[in-house]
C-alpha cells in the first residue's frame, strides 16, 4: 500500500502560491506577446508579397520544428547572453515566439476560412487592402479562431513548466525543489498537477465566455 503524507503540501503552501503567481505571470507576458507576434505572422504568411509571405512562413516552420526545451536554451544562453535578458526574460520571449507561431497558422487558417467574396465586396466599395483586413475580414476570422486560440494558450501554460530548466522559479522547479527536500514526490506532483488544472480550466472557462458572448452577437 502508498504510503502518502499531504502534511508536505499545507506545510509548504507559501512555496506553491509563488509558484503560481511567477507560472501565471510570465504565461501571462508570454501570451500577451505571442498574440501580436502570431497576428502579424499570420498577417504575412496571407500577403501577396512572395518575400513576406517566405519569411513568415520561415519563421512558422523553423519555430515550429524546433522543441521549445532547445529555443529556451537557444534563448537564454546565446541571445540572452548578447542582450543581458536573464532567466525571467529569455522564458517569457521562448515561451512568446514559440506559441506566436502557432498562433500565426491559426490566425491564417482564420483569415482563409472568410469567404473571398467579403474581401472583394470591401475592395468593390472603395476600401483599401489594410481596411478591408481591419474592419472586415479579421473580425470574422477572430470568430473562427476562438476555439484553437483557446486550445494554444491551454498548452502555453503547460508549456510554461519547461522554463525551470533555465532556472526560472515557478511551480515545477519548487515542486523539483520540494521533492528533493521532503521525497514526497507523489504528493508534490499530484498538487502541482491540480494547481495547472485548475489554472488551465479556470482559463477555458473564460474563454468559452468570449466564445459564447460572439455567437450571441452574430
């Protein structure tokens, strides 16, 4: 039979909340990045400009072929090298950059799922290309994207697990931290998966708010 002791989890409750508090903040900044980032990638890989359109699609494909364990270290040890970023910087524009590519293929697969006729019938009534995208066809395609952009930033937390390689405090290396101190290792990630369940629902929920609130509106 387990033997489990859950004292280690209130004993060490302070230790948790700064998890969570550092894991939510820079999944927060990471996310607030990666949506310009993946907007205006997306943006790219849809321009008529062949140039644009190459290099956007470089960034998607080589961000994307790469684990994020590698752009972290990639990060940190060679560019946060050259611009002093540190630990808590180099996590939050890892963990940007990589979902910023995924988000650029969710934005273009939105942008692609609008009827064509709704850009031709914005250019027929005098609108110039930037408008028609602005007023027209990227409010529709937000209405599409919704779901999958949901699903990114679900995965973004969790993907945010992995900064703790590059020293950054939050919830897996002081769960690492606690294991080694107190061997109870089933107790610690059992509540450190709890804490990023509710973290990840907590955020769907929201989301489907949004979800629903656009349906209504349409």
């Amino acid at each position: 039979m387990i033997d489990l002791h859950w004292k280690v989890i209130p004993q060490n409750m302070g230790l948790f909340l700064e998890g969570v508090v550092l894991t939510l903040e820079i999944s927060a900044l990471a996310l607030l990045l990666s949506i310009p980032i993946g907007i205006v990638a997306g943006l790219c890989r849809v321009s008529k400009n062949k140039l644009v359109q190459f290099f956007a699609a470089c960034y998607v494909e080589i961000i994307r072929g790469i684990p994020l364990l590698v752009l972290l270290f990639w990060i940190f040890f060679v560019l946060g090298r050259f611009l002093n970023l540190g630990a808590y910087w180099s996590a939050i524009l890892g963990l940007a950059f990589f979902s910023g590519a995924f988000v650029a293929e969710i934005v273009r697969a939105g942008i692609q799922a609008v009827p064509k006729g709704q850009m031709e019938a914005a250019r027929s009534s005098g609108m110039t290309y930037g408008q028609a995208m602005r007023l027209i066809i990227l409010p529709q395609a937000f209405r599409k994207v919704l779901p999958p952009m949901a699903s990114q930033f679900i995965i973004l937390i969790k993907d945010s697990s992995l900064v703790s390689v590059i020293s950054v405090v939050d919830l897996t290396l002081i769960g690492k931290n606690l294991v080694a101190s107190t061997f109870r290792s089933l107790e610690v990630w059992t509540f450190i998966a709890l804490l990023y369940l509710i973290i990840t629902f907590t955020l769907s929920q929201i989301i489907r708010y949004f979800e629903k609130k656009y349906q209504v509106a349409e």
